[in-house]
C-alpha cells in the first residue's frame, strides 16, 4: 500500500513541487494544508501517514504548535523549512521529529530522509521511545530528587534554556496576587542561574521594600498577547513599572508568557531575554507543549515546600564508607555504576538496542562514559565474539583520515610502501565505534555516509568495493544539530547515526550516584596504590555532592585518586576541589568571557589572517606563522567555519 503523505506548507509553488516529486517516487500526496486548522480537518478525512511540516505557517499557529497534537495522534512527521536558526533547531527537536531537511533541498535529499525517517519510525515502535517527550522527563526526575529546591530550579532552568532561550525568568501568582512568593532567576555570564526570592532580588537590584510594594502590584496584562518584542516591550515597560525596574537592571529587552491554571489560580511564567526580536510564535507552540512540565514545577517545587529554607545536598550515606576486605562494591549494570534514574533509563535503552544491529549515537558531556556504553552494546550483541575496533575521529591525522579508516593500497600516495587494512575492514563481522564522530571533517562525512548506505569500503587507491558487515557505534560530547546548523555536519549523516540515541546525563544530573562512585574508586585505588585509605567522612560526600563537576564521572576519579594520595590515615576527611576564584572573577565581568578552546583557536587563526591579510600559503603567509602545514591550516578554515573575506 502506497504511504499516504499530507504536506502543511503554505507557500503553494513550494509545496506544489514537493507533491511532483514526491508523486514521482510513487507516494501518493492526500493534499496541501497552508495552516493548521486546514491540516486538521486534511487529517481526520485523509487519514495520512506522514507529515511534511513546515514550520511557519498562515494564522496564528505554526508547525510546532500541530506537532504537539501529531505526537498524540502517533503520525509522524518530518520538518521542512528554510530557517536554520540554532533556537528553532532546538525547539523543534523538543517536538521529536523523524527528519529535519532544510528547503531548498534535492529530490534525492527529501527521498532519503523520507527512508530513513521511515526506519526511525519503525525502530521507535519497536523500543517504543516517543512514549512522551524528552525534555518532560527530564523535568519529572529533577522534581522527584531529594534536593534543595533552589537546586532544582537551576537544573529545571539548565534544562528549559536550550528549548526557550531566556536571560531572566519570573514565576508569579497572578490570581491572587501574592508576590511575596515569586521566584526570579537570572543567567549568569557563564551560563549558570542564580535563584533570587524576594529579599535577595531587593539587595542585588538595590529596589526598596517601599518601590517593591508599590510598584510589584500586578502580574502582566497581556490582554490575548503572549509575546512582547521591540515595540511592545517598551510599551509593557511603560504600564509596568516592576517590569521598568528589572529589564533596566538586567538589560532586557523582550519577553514571552505563559498562564498555567491550578485549582483556581492562575500563574504567570515569564521568560525575558537581552535580544529585542527573540520570541516567535514557535516558542509560543514550545510552551504550549510543556504545561505538564510547569504544572510539575508549581506542584512539586514551587509551592509544596518553602523554597527560601535552603537545606544541604542530602548525604545518601550518612556514617563514613567503609571498604571491608573483599567487599563487593554495587554495581548497576555491566560493570557501570550508579543507581540513578536517568541511568536506569539509560540502561533500559542500552538493553533494547544492544541485541540488533542498529546503529547507535551516545551523546554526553566529556567524562560521562560514552565509551564504557559502547563496549557494553557489543559486549551484549550477537557480535560479541567478533572485534570491536575503537577509532578516536579527533585524534586521526588530517591528511590520513581515509587511509586510516578504509585502508590503502600499496602505492596509493607517497610514503604507501605497502597495503594498509583499514578500521571498517578490521572490524568486519564486528563492530565499529567511532569515538569523537563530530570532529570528521566534511569530506570522510561524505565517505563514511557511503558504508552507512550501500555496506561497503573502498580502499584508497584501490579500484574495487568490498561489502563489510559491521555494525556502527558513534559518540559525540558536540551538538550536532548545530554543527548541522553552522554547515560543519552533513544532515543526511547526522539523522542516518542518529537513529537510536542514547543520551548519558551529566553527573551534576545524578549526584545521587556520587556516594557510590566514590566507594568504587576508593576500592579501585587501594587495590593499586599503597594508600591506606578505606573510607570517605560525610562531610567530605557532602562536598563531593555540592560540586558540579565540569569534568565528569572522569574528574571524580582523578580527584578521589589525588586525595588518596595525600591522605593520612584511613578515612577521606577533606576534598581539595578546584578553584572556581578565577571563573567567578571572569563571570562578573562581562566584558570577560570564558570561551571554549574551539573558540579560542578559531579567533587566534582569525588574528594571524588579518595580519597576513588573507595569505594562507608561502613565505609570510599565515601556516608559516603558526608553524603548521597550509593543507592542516586549510582544514582547520573549513572546521571552523571560517569565512575571512581579504580586504587592502
């Protein structure tokens, strides 16, 4: 039976010819909607099954907003649209879609994504993976941790921030008015938030309790409008004085609501940026979407508990740890420790894939254990007795990335003295996992996206194919929507490795699993060093917990190895954290930013190209200053997306 597909798009020339090629490819097309209330009515007498949606649209409504009721209904969808904003990627992604392509695109581009979203929708049948979106489950376990609440309203706003971009965010009960109750919370220069209840808002603002009272009167009249940008911020400006106040202090210039009613009441939650034009309808469809998550926010943290009687991290083990001789330390799955929620669910996807040949994506922040996940997949497959090869894609040299991966002949370039068996062939019968995948360059994406279609290598220099059978494992600590968005990642690529994605939290996420991991590599550690240590006091767990570890379950281990070292006794009593002197000192200035070393090194390629005015190659040009070959430079340009334009 042909597939049924209903194209939303309102301009009629674009979708005209999405419906000729789509036609062409032998899908039949049940009709055009320019808006959602048409999709509706095309979708309860049509009865598609798919959607190609764009994502602004006639009316009031736009594609977010339908995407929310699509997932209801279990019809999939897939995005079409020309704007490759990073905050539209990220909403739209909180809407789990099959596909994203960006107009305009090829014929072969819409066949392909339609296959593979197809094969997506097939597997998340299967581990049944959309049963609610991400983001809500997220919000779900950070309101249920035994936590203070203050740090639950930075895990929540951590959480919120990439989906609906805000600099300062207000939760008020607008009926009744009680502003006594309200919560502020503003995003510091470095990207954390700082929870402000009434009397620390008065002392950081330096408003008296005098203006608080007259000014702070009533919560935002909207009268039908949810979105105050350029015109109308100044306008809300002027009738609010409270809001006068705070956008001058924060230097706000834009503003989005939300109303959420709970038994009788109605609350306000107001998200306000430093950008004038932010907020669009699609937040607004964002928000929409997410009034479970506020409910749980209101019911479960807001208003259950006084938020203003800050109490410590809680210690899950309140006496010191103690590591018996031949002790078994808990472990949660495979080897893997810990026994938090988002690990548990982690888990429950690992089970689920490991026994097929999917392809997996793990994604995590540096230190999380992408790599410790990936044996475990292998470990549990049917590919078990075969090899796993592990390849790191950031440390491959440039210039032998395909030789490394597919192999050469001998002869194939100079210094090829003899035949090279590359990682995919090595692999074959196996798997393969690509460590780092976000750092291929563009042109092994190409090559590497060819073994994902058609199952096969060619050698370089070689003038034969080779069919493998191998089974494809990546990891990434990058955003690679992105690195899509910015041109650095192919989509096809992107949504072809990211058919299974296994996403592992931040320890900061799951500092419950602290205690236990400080158990295991006190246990680790004494079996390898001559220390005498067998055990961690409370009070250092509870310094342990109150840290938010950039670095991972990695920087624990390393910490916990140090301190052993420097430890007398038995018994861990005090924990020598990093210094963050230096960071806040940066933070308060915002003229100092921390940058990445990415950003770092593309703004130092950037000083030597204007130097040298744009000369890249020879004598006095840019790779002899840095000392580098102009091929390496070259590649870096392009990584980079550096777009240097040489001007006299």
């Amino acid at each position: 039976m042909k597939q049924k597909i209903l194209i939303v798009e309102d301009e009629f020339i674009v979708a005209n010819d999405h419906r000729i090629m789509l036609e062409k490819a032998g899908y039949k097309v049940c009709g055009i909607a320019p808006s959602v209330v048409k999709a509706l009515e095309l979708i309860e007498t049509k009865g598609p099954t798919w959607i190609l949606l764009d994502i602004f649209l006639q009316g009031d409504k736009t594609g977010i907003d339908l995407a929310g009721q699509l997932t209801e209904m279990g019809i999939p969808f897939i995005y079409i649209s020309a704007n490759t904003n990073q905050g539209i990627l990220e909403a739209a992604k909180a809407t789990l879609p099959y596909g994203f392509l960006v107009k305009p695109f090829r014929e072969k581009d819409l066949m392909v994504m339609l296959d593979i979203a197809r094969y997506r929708h097939e597997q998340n049948l299967k581990y049944n993976q959309h049963a609610e979106p991400s983001l809500h489950k997220q919000i779900e376990h950070i309101v249920e941790k035994n936590e203070s609440n203050t740090e639950k309203f930075k895990q929540i706003s951590a959480a919120f921030h990439p989906v609906v971009p805000f600099d300062f965010l207000w939760i008020t009960k607008s009926n009744p008015r009680t502003s006594i109750k309200d919560i502020q919370i503003n995003r510091l220069p470095d990207g954390n938030f700082s929870i402000l209840n009434h009397d620390a808002l008065l002392k950081e603002t330096g408003i008296s309790p005098r203006d608080f009272k007259s000014w702070n009167t009533t919560a935002i009249l909207h009268n039908g409008k949810f979105i105050f940008n350029s015109y109308d911020f100044r306008k809300l400006r002027m009738e609010n004085l409270w809001i006068q106040s705070i956008s001058n202090y924060y230097k706000l210039e834009s503003a989005i609501v939300t109303e959420i009613e709970r038994d009788g009441e109605t609350f306000q939650i107001v998200f306000f940026n430093h950008l004038s034009d932010l907020y669009t309808k699609v937040h607004t469809g964002i928000l929409n979407q997410f009034k479970k998550s506020f409910e749980l926010i209101l019911d479960k943290v807001l208003y259950i508990k006084d938020l203003y009687i800050e109490k410590p991290a809680p210690i899950a083990i309140e006496k010191s740890i103690i590591n018996q001789p031949g002790q078994e330390i808990k472990q949660d799955f495979n080897g893997i420790i810990g026994d938090s929620s988002l690990l548990h669910a982690a888990f429950k996807k690992l089970q689920l894939v490991a026994p097929d040949d999917t392809s997996v994506l793990i994604l995590g922040e540096s230190g999380t254990g992408k790599e410790k996940i990936a044996h475990t997949i292998h470990n549990l497959s049917p590919r078990k007795n075969k090899p796993l090869v592990t390849v790191n894609c950031a440390a491959l040299p440039l210039t032998l990335i395909e030789s490394e991966l597919f192999g050469h002949e001998k002869g194939s370039f100079t210094g090829a003295n003899e035949k090279r068996i590359g990682k995919f062939e090595q692999a074959d019968g196996g798997s393969i996992f690509l460590d780092e995948i976000g750092e291929l360059p563009l042109e092994a994406q190409v090559k590497l996206l060819r073994v994902l279609q058609e199952k096969e290598i060619e050698r370089l220099g070689g003038n034969y194919t080779k069919k493998i059978n191998v089974r494809i494992i990546t990891a990434t600590n990058r955003n690679l929507e992105k690195e899509v968005a910015e041109g650095r990642f192919r989509l096809d690529l992107y949504y072809r490795l990211n058919v299974f994605p296994i996403e592992l939290p931040a320890l900061r996420q799951r500092k419950e699993d602290i205690p236990l991991l400080a158990e295991h590599f006190i246990h680790k550690y004494g079996k390898k060093s001559s220390s005498t240590v067998t055990e961690i006091s409370a009070g250092a767990l509870a310094e342990l917990q109150q840290y938010d570890w950039p670095g991972n379950i990695r920087e624990l281990e390393h910490l916990i190895e140090r301190t052993m070292l420097l430890t007398e006794g038995d018994t861990i009593t005090e924990i020598s954290l990093p210094n963050s002197s230096v960071k806040t000192a940066l933070s308060a200035d915002d003229s100092l930013q921390i940058k990445t070393m990415e950003e770092m090194e593309r703004a130092h390629i950037l000083s030597i190209l204007k130097i040298c005015k744009g000369k890249i190659f020879g004598p006095g040009g840019a790779a002899e200053i840095l000392n580098i070959p102009s091929t390496t430079l070259n590649s870096k340009i392009k990584k980079l997306g550096i777009k240097f334009e040489f001007v006299k």
